[in-house]
C-alpha cells in the first residue's frame, strides 16, 4: 500500500449525538461519505488530556500514567504516534489551542506546532483552522493534528447540549468543513472527540461521557460505511498504517482499514 496523509481533527467534548442536533447538515453529508462509528469509547477517565495520551499512545490510562489534565512523565516510556512517524522521516505538525496539549509528543519528533491559546484569543477556533490550512497548503505535511477547544469549554459554562454548546460544535464542524473543501484531495480526514459530557462536566464512566464519534474520510475509506466498534485507541493504528509506519507492539489499538 503506498503512503497516505491525514489530518486529524478533534473537537473536544464532541458527543456523537450533537453532530445531528447542531443544525449544520454538512456534517451528515461528510458522514455519508465516511467510514464512521458514531458509538467509539474512550477511555476512564473521560477527562481531556488523559484521552488524549491513549489517543496518541494507543494505550489505556493504566499503561500511560496520566489521570488528570496535569501531565506527568511515564514510568515506562513508550513511543506515540509522533515518535513513530519521526522515526519514519514523516513530518507532523499540530494546530491547538489547549496549552497542556503541548506534552502529547516528546521534543524533537514535530516539524511545526503553533499553539492559539483559547483563553487569550478570540475564535480561537477559527485561528487555529485557517493556520492549519495555510500550513497544509504550503508544506503538505504527512500528518497534522488540529485540535478545536471551544466546544469543551461551552459545555461546562453553559452545558452539554444546550443552545450555546450546539452553537460551538457547528462551528467546529464550519471549520471542518473549510479544512475538507481547501486541503489537496489525497488527504484523510479522521474527525473525532476525546470525551464527551452531560449536564456541566464530563469524567465519570456514563455513556454520555464515554461515547464519542470517529468519522474516517478520504481516499483510504469506503464511503458510507459503518464501523461496528472502534476504540479512541484505534486512532494512532490507523494513521500509522496509513503513513506506512509500523506500529508498536505495546500499541493495544487496531487499524480501522481492512
Ligand atoms: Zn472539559
């Protein structure tokens, strides 16, 4: 299989059941030509930066140590989904706007990474979209990471689905959609959410917390495909696989490809 490239979009605290209710029905469209499973499981904690260490280390929160948003190095350190791709000579940059996002990857394994802290800026968003897709346009990376925070932050000041939250997920999914339609077409596209959430908060084992989307599309994937089971650890498989990079084998996760 020759190589492909992905952008991996995730909006964080994206329940799988707003994607219909946020009234943006590009979005259904993009998942009718997808591989997709709108009932993906995260991991316990269903807190943002413990997902997003199984994301990235296809591992268990066990397995990588980090419990909280404040992270801490891993007794037994493995490699993610940057270092192997470094390793590769693949180049990797990521678009955030969360801070404690920064200790996904070890120094030394990204070509690019600009960080629009959405405490400090207006529709960061936004910001973080248009950068990424200058950056694609230009370079064209093997693999970018854009990560959309505002709709995490609208469920805990104003609640999980709510007017205020659906507002931000269509917003999130304007800006998927700019990335779609402006990236050159070898690109895939996996769109997913860390966790989701209920009432103010999110973090406890209930399936609204538990149950979040992965949307695979791209020249990788069959259009309008439902994936029985997928877990958030499957996601690193599934970019190394399609980088041409081999997996590690404390990597517990499997590839969403046939
Ligand atoms: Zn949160």
């Amino acid at each position: 299989m020759d190589t492909q490239k992905t952008v991996l979009i995730l909006i964080d605290g994206m329940r799988s059941d707003a994607i219909a209710q946020c009234g943006e029905p590009w979005a259904q469209k993009l998942i009718a030509d997808s591989a997709s499973c709108l009932e993906a499981r995260t991991v316990m904690p269903s807190v943002t930066l413990p997902c997003h260490m199984s994301l990235f280390y296809s591992v268990d929160v066990e397995r990588h140590g980090v419990t909280t948003n404040f992270f801490s190095p891993m007794v037994r350190p493995l490699d993610g989904l940057i270092e192997c791709l470094s390793k590769e000579g693949k180049k990797s940059a990521f678009f955030y706007t969360w801070e404690h996002l920064r200790d996904l990857t070890r120094p030394g394994g990204l070509a690019y990474s600009l960080l629009i802290n959405m405490f400090e800026n207006p529709d960061p968003d936004d910001q973080v979209t248009d950068a990424a897709i200058a950056y694609i346009q230009k370079i064209r990376p093997d693999f970018v990471f854009l990560y959309l925070g505002d709709t995490d932050e609208a469920g805990h000041d104003f609640g999980w689905m709510g007017e205020k939250y659906l507002d931000t997920v269509a917003n999130a999914w304007r800006c998927v959609r700019r990335v779609r339609e402006t990236i050159p077409e070898e690109y895939n596209i996996i769109v997913t959410a860390d966790h989701g959430g209920h009432d103010r908060t999110h973090g406890t084992d209930l399936p609204e917390d538990m149950t979040i989307p992965v949307i695979c599309n791209g020249p990788a994937f069959p259009t309008g495909t439902v994936l029985k089971q997928a877990s958030i650890k499957d996601i690193a498989p599934t970019i190394a696989r399609l980088a041409g990079v081999t997996a590690p084998k404390t990597w517990e996760g499997h590839p969403l490809l046939e």
